[in-house]
C-alpha cells in the first residue's frame, strides 16, 4: 500500500465517528483536521472535497455492519437463525459492535433526504441492498422449508427493516436502551412466527 493510500485510508477511518455521529453538515473541515492531525492540504490532496470524504466515510461504516451481520450469520445453519442474527442488535449495541453514531444508512438517510442527492442514493441504494440480502435469506430458507411457502419475501424483508432502523431511531432519540429491546423483542417474535 503506497503513502498516499495510507493517508487515505487514515482520514476514512479518522473521521468515520464524527460524520456517523455529527452528520455531513455539523462536520467541518476543522473536525477532520482535528481528527486526523493532518492538515487541509492533505485532506484535500487525498478527496476532491468533503462530499468525496463524507461518501467513502459512509462505505466504510457501511462495510463494518455489514460485516457484523455477516459474521454473525456465517455461524448458523439455519436460514431463521440468520434472520434472528438482526434481532440481536441490541446486544450488539450494548457490547459496542455497531459503529459509533448508529446504523450508517439510518443515519445518512435522515440527514440527506433533502439535503445532499448523493449520500442519499448511496443511503437508498444499500437499503436495497440490505433488503435484496434479506429476501435472499427468506427464499433460501422457503426452499428448506423452514418459512411459509406462501411468505412474502419482499414485504417480510422490509417489515425486519423498518422495525430495525425504527428500533434505532427510537434508542437514540430516548438513549433509552429498553426502547430498542422492546424492537428486536417484537422483532424475534415475528421472524419466529414465518
């Protein structure tokens, strides 16, 4: 790996809490220099500008979800109990394996919507992603017999996402953990009745 790919990599992981916890618009460029002890030059010799940071900022949290979630479910055998492997996210933010700030797409998506066009395609297009994997999980599992033959994959993968990114939102505008057990409790419950 070359200097200027260590560099870059340094600024990702750096700055990957303050645009998780404060958001593309409350992250200055003092933050990230802050962050990483580099200069603007630097920062910028590396990104194009901010919207360049903020995005690979995004992939990389992105990419430690997903990671726990795949590692998490490369241990079962059973399509259910991989689908179960969501409903753990409380015990997962409790032990500190979800990225500081939260759910990257959550996140992301609530502050771009109407703000950034870019983080928002980045935010949906691994929602769908996320719910494509889901589905993957259910028709896998339909073909095991382990779920309905008449389950609605589709509908089924976005109720287990609503009640997750719901889950989260409600934890982290209370900071009250019960909140977001209540969630994956509701949320064992329905996996456990497909």
């Amino acid at each position: 790996m070359s200097k200027a790919e260590r560099t870059k990599e340094l600024i990702i992981e750096k700055t990957s809490v303050l645009f998780n916890k404060k958001g593309y618009a409350g992250t200055s460029l003092n933050d990230l220099t802050d962050a990483t002890g580099l200069t603007k030059g630097s920062i910028y010799g590396n990104f194009k500008n901010k919207d360049d940071v903020a995005i690979e900022v995004f992939r990389f949290n992105l990419k430690k979800m997903a990671m726990l979630f795949e590692g998490e479910q490369a241990k079962c055998s059973l399509y259910r109990d991989k689908l179960f492997v969501y409903s753990n996210l409380d015990i997962y933010f409790k032990d500190g394996l979800v990225p500081e700030g939260g759910c990257p797409i959550l996140n992301t998506a609530i502050e771009s919507d109407d703000t950034h066009p870019e983080l928002k395609k980045q935010a949906y297009s691994a929602l769908i992603k996320w719910k494509n994997k889901i589905i993957g999980i259910i028709e896998a599992g339909k073909k095991q017999n382990e779920f309905k033959p008449e389950l609605d994959a589709e509908t089924t993968a976005i109720t287990i996402l609503a009640l997750l990114e719901g889950g989260i939102m409600i934890r982290k505008l209370s900071d009250n953990q019960d909140y977001i057990q209540m969630a994956m409790k509701s949320l064992r419950n329905y996996i456990g009745q497909l």
